[in-house]
C-alpha cells in the first residue's frame, strides 16, 4: 500500500489484492485492513487471506476472464496490487503456455473486468526474471530480455499496462 504512495485514507478505499493470500499478499492485505481500507482478497484459494476479519474472500482464476467477471461481480476498486501468478520457468513447448495465460491474460482479462472510471491506480508486481542473465542490480530503465514464457508474460503485462 506504501508502493501506491498513498498513507491513510478516508475509510471506504477499495483495494483489490490479486494473490492476496500468497506470502506477499498477506502482508499488504493486513496493512491495507490497519489502514481502515476496504480489502478484496482474489486468489486461487478461498482461505488464507491474512488473519484480518472482515476482508472479502473471492477465489477465480484470473486467467479466465468469464469466471473472473462472475466472481469480482460489480465490485469496483480504486487500487489493485497483482502479486498473483503461477510460478513456473518452463519452456514454452513444456507448459510454458499457462505461465503466459496466468500473467499476460490475467492481467489483460482484469482490466476487462475492472471499473476504469474508479481505478485510481494498478500496481503490478514483476520480477528481476524479466531482464534475463542481466547482473543485479536491474534498473527498470534497462531493456528487458525474457528467458522464459513466465518472464515474457511479465514483461507483457508491464507494457500493457503502460499503454493504457
């Protein structure tokens, strides 16, 4: 939620966390709740959002946008944070293809999904997979090289996002 750069807000912001009972997501699921932040938990599994009560558990895969859309409803959110996504660095001839579904299509089919007019901003999180065998530390301002289905859909995303 500090990534947004926004602190504390007037109560009744709505945060859609994709992924949010992964390790990441736990953590910005229970600062947004301390925040007073009205908080969306979208994740393969319907438990483990965080211990905070009050929190809306959705489960859908995003890489299916009918079910997304069936799932998120006419929910509407001001902020998303997508740190969601299937890990797997396999060739694309060895089931890459579902690590491009899950974070080039899933992030294509929730901004299909979401309210544009109330997103105030969409944070994607990446991975230093995008820029290759680059030596750490990456820059953001480097040029990417995907080694993998999983990097490519990333570095899709990003540009994605980007464009709009």
């Amino acid at each position: 939620v500090g990534a947004l750069g926004v602190g504390p807000t007037p109560h009744g912001t709505r945060l859609l966390v994709v992924g949010g009972s992964g390790f990441i997501g736990r953590h910005i699921v229970n600062h947004a709740v301390g925040l007073g932040w009205e908080v969306t938990c979208l994740s393969l599994q319907s438990a483990g959002a965080g211990n905070s009560p009050g929190v809306r558990r959705v489960s859908a895969d995003i890489a299916d946008g009918a079910g997304l859309k069936v799932a998120l409803g006419n929910a509407a959110f001001e902020y998303v944070v997508n740190c969601g996504g299937y890990i797997d660095h396999a060739l694309f001839s060895r089931g890459g293809r579902k690590a491009l579904e899950a974070h080039y299509d899933g992030v294509l089919n929730l901004v299909e999904t979401l309210d544009r007019d109330v997103l105030r901003a969409f944070v994607n999180i990446g991975s230093s997979d995008e820029y290759g065998s680059a030596p750490a530390p990456q820059a953001e301002t480097q040029r990417e090289m995907p080694i993998s289905p999983y990097s490519l859909g990333k570095v899709a995303a990003t540009h994605f996002l980007q464009m709009l």
